[in-house]
C-alpha cells in the first residue's frame, strides 16, 4: 500500500505493508491489482495500543468476476505487529510527512505555548483523566453563548492552567492522585500562533502510560514532532519540524512521550480538543479553545437552547 492523503491533506507518498490508525484520524491509499485474480486476499485488522479481547478482524479482497467471493486465500492471514510493540507503531507515525509545498510550512514562530499533561486520577473515589490536574466538565449552557453575551456565571472563568509544576515526574506515579472539576476554557487571541504541547505521563498504575489520539474541532494543526519522557522547551523545540511537518486535525500521544502542535487561531468560535476515544472525553481527557467569538454574528438560537441561554431566549419572548 502507499499513503498519500491523511485528515484530508497530502503526504509524501510512501509504501507500507501495515499501518496504524487511531481513533478520529483517516488515510487514503493506493495499491496496485497485479496479483493472481484466481485467488483471494486476506485483509486484517488489529487492535493497537490497548491489549485485546477479541481476535484480529478479518476479511478478503476479491478481483470481482474471476473468483468465488467466499474461497479461502491460498495462505494463512498475516500476523499483526504486537499490539505493544510501539517502536514499530513510531517508526511508522514518523513517516508521515507532508507533501512539500502542500500545505503551507507552518509559521517559525509562536504567540503562545500551552503545555497540557495528561494523567489518570480520582475524584471522589471515581477514575478520571485530567488535564493539568483539572477533568473537564461541560457545563449546561453553550460555551459560545455564554462568551457572546457575557453570562459570566455559566462556567468557570478561571483560566486553566498553560503548563504543570516543573518538578513532576512524568515517569512515575503522581504523588498526590486526586484531581478536581472544571469547566475553564483557554482564550486565544484572534489570528495568533498557537503551540500545544501532549504530554504523557504514567497513569494510576505503576509504568503504565496509554496511547491517545488528540483531535482538534474548527481547526487542522501542523505536527512538529515527538518526543520520549519529558517535555524541554530549550532541548525539544530544537527538533521541530518546520519544513514539511503533517498538517491534520488527529494526533496522537505515545505513552510517556509527547507530542508537539502548532495552529493558528483564526477561526471564530468555541472549539473543543479532546483525546478521540469516546469514553476518556467523557472522564474529563478534554480542554476548550475560544477565538474571535465577538467577531460572530447571529448565532442560531437552535444553539442557544440549553441552560442559561435557553432560559435567555425564553424570557425574552415571553416580554
């Protein structure tokens, strides 16, 4: 197979017998049909990054009309690469570069820097995901309306912290578990450069650290680059790639590594940036964005119906 389009931009083309795609992100391939059309083709699917419950997924490529669609492949099905083998799962994240020119290179520089640690924690007795020691929590008014007319008491105006205390230990368990509720959002200047820096850590296990698949709404963001243990603004920045870093929408976080993103903030609205898989959203692996909101004009008041908003709305057609 050769990739040659990821999240809807072009790669540099490049050939490979397996891949790895995570939660939220797409590719497209080519390959070519030379192969014996009297036989069929085994197709298989895995599980990456989580130990597996259920055997690898299997099904068959068929040169249509030459073939009965249920013969068995004249060989076995292909062994998946282990699903912990992470060293293979880098190498081939690695290769994944844009084509040159296509898009843009990124800016050189950034306007701001946000370092997001990413761990595992309790709140009252129950298991969360945190993000600078603060779980996410949507609130039940809608973040845009509640920026556009200033309800000042519909989520948490407190801005969540940039970065963590420069003496965590990554590597290890956190000293002190326990997390708290929140429902700040970051607000970024309109049309600024804006660095997101993953970083992973272990969990509440012992040397245990997962894989997450970070997708940003509103915007695509180029990748930079990845990392092993701690985040170092004066070392790792060194490593970036300006040239021809992937520009996607999806990324991913190794465990105990990091990963760095650079977007522009020149999308009006309230974006969310979330781990891809579905439940850690929902235990708190999640942060907001907000950019140019009073640069909106009518919002629909079908967004505006939950919460403080919908209660706004009301009154007002009631008056």
């Amino acid at each position: 197979m050769v990739l040659v389009e990821a999240d809807g931009n072009y790669l540099q083309p490049f050939a490979v017998d397996d891949m790895d795609i995570y939660s939220g992100e797409s590719y497209s391939v080519l390959f070519t049909t030379d192969q014996n059309p009297s036989n069929n083709y085994w197709v298989s699917v895995s599980v990456r990054g989580r130990k597996p419950n259920t055997t690898q997924a299997l099904t068959m490529l068929n040169y249509h009309n030459t073939t009965s669609a249920s013969k068995p492949p004249p060989s076995p099905p292909p062994v998946a690469p282990l699903w912990n083998n992470y060293t293979h799962s880098k190498l081939f994240t690695k290769k994944v570069l844009a084509l040159m020119g296509n898009p843009n290179p990124p800016p050189t520089t950034h306007h701001r820097r946000i370092i997001l640690l990413n761990t595992q924690n309790y709140i009252d007795g129950y298991t969360k995901w945190a993000i600078n020691n603060i779980s996410l929590v949507l609130p039940a008014t809608p973040y845009l309306g509640s920026i556009k007319y200033n309800l000042n008491n519909a989520f948490d105006h407190k801005t969540p912290p940039a970065n963590f205390p420069s003496n965590y230990d990554v590597m290890k368990q956190a000293q002190n578990p326990n997390s708290t509720y929140g429902s700040g959002v970051y607000m970024l200047s309109f049309n600024t450069t804006v660095d997101i820096i993953l970083q992973n850590a272990n969990a509440l296990a012992v040397n245990t650290s997962e894989i997450h698949p970070w997708h940003l709404h509103g915007h695509d963001f180029w990748v930079l680059g990845y990392g092993e243990g701690k985040f170092s603004n004066e070392n790792d920045e060194k490593s970036f790639n300006l040239k021809n870093p992937p520009y996607r929408n999806t990324a991913v976080v190794f465990p105990f590594g990091w990963t760095a993103l650079r977007f522009v903030a020149n999308n009006p609205g309230v974006w969310a940036f979330h781990c891809h898989i579905e439940p850690h959203l929902h235990m708190g692996m999640g942060v907001v964005f907000a950019e140019g909101v009073r640069r909106l004009g009518k919002i629909p008041n079908e967004v505006l119906t939950c919460g403080l908003t919908g209660k706004m709305f009301l009154n007002n057609k009631n008056d």
